[in-house]
C-alpha cells in the first residue's frame, strides 16, 4: 500500500487466475478491491490533545474583554490563562505597580477592552479589636502567600480610667519665716539710739520699691516709737498706707508707721523711745503687719542697718 492506494495488479490469488474467473467471480473480486482501496485511503482524526494547566480555576470572564480578580490571582497567572503578557496587561490597565491587584478588580484583556474598575461587592463584617491589613499580590516564587492579609490586633480600651491618685501632699501648718540676715550696720546709725517698733518677726525686707521693711504680728499688738521724737502726722489721708503714724527725730531723721488698727498719738505730740503709739491692724493692707520706715533728709534708708540686732 502507498499513499493510501493499492494497485489491482498487486492482487494475488495462488490458485485461480484471472482468465479462469468467471463474470460473477470477476464481479466479486472488484467489489474487493474496491473495499480495500476506500479502506485504506480514508482519514482517521486523532483525539485532541488539551493542555489544561493553564486552564482558569472558574470563569472570570467579564462582558467587553474583561477579567475580574479573585481572591489568589497575580497579574502573571491572569496574563498566562489568558494568553497575553504581563507588560500588555499593565500597559492596558495603567497598573504602576504589578503586585497591586484589588479582590473585584476588572481587567481589559485587550486595547480596546472595557475600561479597567473594581466590581462593588459589600464588605466583609468588621472583627472586633483586629484590623486586617491587605498583602500586596506576588508573583510567581514569592514568600508571600496571594490573598494573606496581616491582622494587628488592638486591645479594647478600659471601660473606666483608673482612680486618679492624689500627688498634692496635706497641706502644713504655716512654717514661720526665715530668719532675715542683718546687713552692715550704717556709719551714721549711732547718732540716734534706736529700738524696734514692734516685736514680730520681718515678713518683708527693704527695696527701693518697699522703701521701707514689713513686721508681722497679731492685731491690736502694740506698736510702740523706734526713738524720741515728736509726731508730725497722725491720721489715713495717706492712700495705701491706711492709719499713719510720722515722727520727726534729731539728726535730719524721720520714722513712719503704717496699716495701723488703732491711733493712739495725735499731731504735735512729744514720745520717747519704746513708748505705745499705736495698734497692728491691717489698714489697706490684706494681713497685719507694720510697715516701718527710716528716712534720712528724706531719703528712704534700710531699717536693719539702723536698728540693733535682736
């Protein structure tokens, strides 16, 4: 047999020949030939042959040349089972980033396919306390697993603040006041003999703006004169210095007496050193002190530079 044919000639029966055949012998034998003949040029067709390893595992297909994106895929896979390249799917689509692949996403397969979306589809039921991360996409080979996402677990807040605790240590009892130092006795201070008006304690010391020093005590304690003298003032017309009380001394020197309760001098009257003038109170003044002055022609000088140390 070549190329399918099988030539009459090439028929061989040993025992007749084919001038002793008769008609319907003859006939018979055709109808052989012919058989064999049709038989061996017909065509047989193989069974097809699919490759299904790049078959998609469901249709995915979307209307107008579309893909749209399952939970697993790359960009790789989508452009294997769909007979493209990656470069084209990226160039079709404006994909910057190959591994940026969103769950619904639709895909043109071609230039002309529809414009690539993202398929609405209801979000999933948020978990308590957890918030999932999404995974980039990898491609084939890559350590991360497709459609892993990272959850970062957030512990609930307190449902009550704890009890704020007291830093404010209990309030003590008023401490007494420094002891002040006494500064260097002035040169002039012996030219009077000087005593101190009352007996507490120095609250405030002199400055050019005092002008003077404060002396704390109870009120109604006694206020008595720092040296002989003679009083030129007794009265309140002194704004913030409430019931005054002014001496005039020897030498050019003068004293005051300030924030007094009660008055117990008048104008013009003679008093010697240690002697009762006054009250403490607190006259224009939000405590009771004495505020005390020294003047020296005029001039406001510091009382402890003057008064003898106690």
């Amino acid at each position: 047999m070549l190329n399918g044919q099988l030539p009459l000639t090439a028929l061989y029966f040993p025992q007749v020949s084919f001038a002793r055949l008769t008609r319907p012998a003859m006939w018979a034998a055709g109808a052989l030939g012919l058989s064999l003949i049709y038989g061996c040029s017909s065509t047989t067709s193989r069974a097809p042959v699919v490759d299904l390893s790049n078959q998609p595992a469901g249709s995915s297909m979307a209307s107008g040349g579309s893909y749209v994106v399952k939970p697993g895929d790359t960009l790789y896979q989508i452009a294997r089972s769909n007979g493209v390249s990656v470069d084209s799917l990226r160039q079709w689509n404006n994909l910057t980033d190959a591994n940026q692949l969103s769950v619904g996403q639709v895909l043109k397969l071609s230039a002309g396919g529809s414009a690539g979306s993202t398929v609405a589809s209801a979000p999933p039921p948020a978990s308590s306390g957890a918030t999932a991360t999404p995974v980039p996409l990898g491609e084939p080979g890559s350590s991360t697993s497709p459609g892993t996402t990272t959850s970062t677990t957030t512990p609930p807040a307190s449902s009550a603040p704890p009890p704020a605790t007291s830093t404010t240590p209990p309030a003590a009892s008023e401490a007494p006041p420094a002891p002040v130092a006494t500064p260097k006795r002035a040169a002039d201070a012996n030219l009077i003999s000087w005593g101190w008006p009352a007996s507490g304690a120095v609250t405030q010391t002199f400055t050019t703006a005092s002008k003077g020093i404060d002396i704390g005590g109870s009120l109604g304690a006694p206020v008595v004169a720092a040296a002989d003298g003679k009083v030129m003032y007794s009265g309140n017309g002194v704004r913030g210095l409430g019931n005054l009380i002014i001496i005039n001394h020897e030498n050019g020197f003068i004293t005051a007496y300030a924030h007094n309760q009660t008055l117990l001098v008048k104008t013009g009257q003679a008093v010697k050193r240690g002697s009762k003038i006054a009250e403490i109170g607190q006259s224009d003044t939000t405590s009771p002190r004495l505020h005390f002055e020294i003047r020296r022609q005029g001039t406001p000088v510091d009382p402890l530079q003057y008064l003898p140390a106690r």
